[in-house]
C-alpha cells in the first residue's frame, strides 16, 4: 500500500497514481451509493464534459455491469462492445473514448467505487495496464477499511465519559489509543489532524499532576504509545514503519526530556504528566 499526506479524495489519488504508472490519457472514476449506481465525479486528465457527474445504474453500462459482475471487465471498443448494455453511448463517444477497463473497489463484500482506464483509440489494453489498475484498486480497498475502522474507532471513543462508571477498561482504552496513533501516520492530512486531535483528548483522561509538561514530538509519542503496551522495539519499528534504530532513538529522547531511568518510568512518567492515557 503507497502512503501519502496528500489530502485529495483517495479515489482521486489513486487515479492519478493509475494515469501516472500507466500512461492512459484517462483515469477516472466514483463512489457506488446505496442505490447501487456510481456516479462518475473523479478524473484524471483531460474531459470534454459530458462524462462529469453521470450516474451509471445498476447493470448498465460498463460500470453497472462491473458492479453486478464485481469483478474487472476489459473493453477493447465500448461502443462495439457486445456483452454490455449501450444506455451511455452517447456520453462515450461526445468523450472519445475507445478501449477501457473498469474495475471495482470492493471492501467488506460491498463494492464502494468503480475506477477506469481509457484510451481514445481502438488499440487493446496490455495487461499490464490492467494489472497495474487492480492493485491500485486494491491499494485504495486496503485505505477504504482503515478508514473505516478509524471511524468506528473515532466515533466510540468520542462517546467515552471519564466519569461514567460504566466506561471501558483503561487497558482497551490505552490499545485503542496506541493502534489510532499507528494508523494516523498512514492517513492524509485532515483526516490526520482528526484522529490525532482525538488521541490529544485521550491522552489527558488520566490522573495528571501540575508538573511542568516536556514538549515530545509525535513521533515520541507514537513510540511510547506503543511501548506502554509492552512492544518490543522490533514491533514498534514494524508498525511505525521507521527501522529498529529510529525507534531506540526516539525512545532516548522522550526518556531524557521525561528524566526516565527506563521505558517504563517514561510510560508512567508520561501518563501521570497526561502526555499517554
């Protein structure tokens, strides 16, 4: 999976790293909404227009017919195409489109996007272009469900009341807070700031003292998130994605500023200080 601050749509970036690994004149591509019908709000090179904000229904089209199938099609002239219904022929050739491939994004059984290769001539479509335009749909699968659980995440935790008896265990607390700081590293900029803003809040649910708080870097904290729950420093190289050395120095440093003797006297050291939950 390819890791990107970049804070476009993510079903516009992966057409852009599909026109960009490829070489086609045009990626592009929409969500699938409950209805079923996809609608094409996403491109990558140049339009002539009337393919913008079309909505393809279930079962039509090139698109529709990938959703029923969920599987990828490949065309080599949609307008001569058999095999498919011809509703959007008229949308196809105002665009000059020929040869394409339409894959869907699937993510729990449930097809969420349809992405598009095109050429504007009759020549086939290599399979190495096709190759290339599955595993970014897969690529943008594997961003979809960790998406989706940080908002699952996000949204029960929000909910979280100190003061409510009934509130969950600190140590599930604590593995939530760990795992939402690992995955924030792998999201774009403001959905970033919105879980990190999230484990802001968190961090400070625990008893705190009025000591005078260290500033640690983020990248600290992630390593002392991840070590309060007793990873070895080769689990917190592998889920961070730094190496083994990175985080033993990272480690040093939130030690020297938390004027801990151990990772350990860090870890309660930063949580009675309200730096960790």
């Amino acid at each position: 999976m390819y890791r990107t601050t970049d804070d476009r749509p993510p079903i516009q970036r992966t057409l852009t790293h599909i026109q960009e690994t490829t070489g086609l004149p045009l990626a592009f591509g929409g969500v699938v909404d409950s209805e079923r019908q996809t609608r094409l709000t996403q491109f990558a090179g140049p339009i002539a227009g009337p393919l913008r904000g079309v909505r393809l229904d279930y079962g039509r089209g090139l698109g529709g017919k990938v959703v029923v199938l969920r599987r990828p099609v490949v065309l080599n002239d949609y307008v001569t195409a058999e095999g498919i219904s011809h509703h959007y022929d008229h949308i196809i050739r105002a665009e000059g489109l020929h040869a394409m491939v339409a894959v869907p994004v699937i993510v729990r059984r449930v097809v969420r996007a349809v992405l598009y290769g095109a050429l504007r001539s009759a020549l086939p479509i290599g399979d190495r272009v096709v190759q290339s335009v599955m595993e970014s749909a897969r690529d943008l699968e594997q961003n979809l469900a960790v998406q989706d659980e940080v908002t699952l995440r996000i949204k029960s935790l929000e909910k979280y009341d100190v003061a409510d008896p009934a509130r969950p265990q600190w140590e599930s607390l604590r593995e939530a807070y760990a795992e939402l700081r690992v995955v924030a590293n792998g999201l774009p900029g403001d959905e970033r700031q919105r879980v990190l803003q999230v484990c802001d809040r968190l961090s400070t649910l625990g008893e705190r003292t009025r000591d005078k708080r260290p500033k640690l870097s983020a990248r600290e904290v992630d390593v002392l998130a991840c070590v309060a729950l007793g990873w070895t420093n080769d689990q917190v190289a592998n889920d961070l994605g730094l190496s083994k050395e990175t985080v033993k120095s990272y480690l040093r440093t939130a030690m020297r500023k938390l004027h801990a003797r151990s990772r350990m006297e860090a870890v309660v050291t930063a949580r009675r200080l309200g730096l960790l939950p």
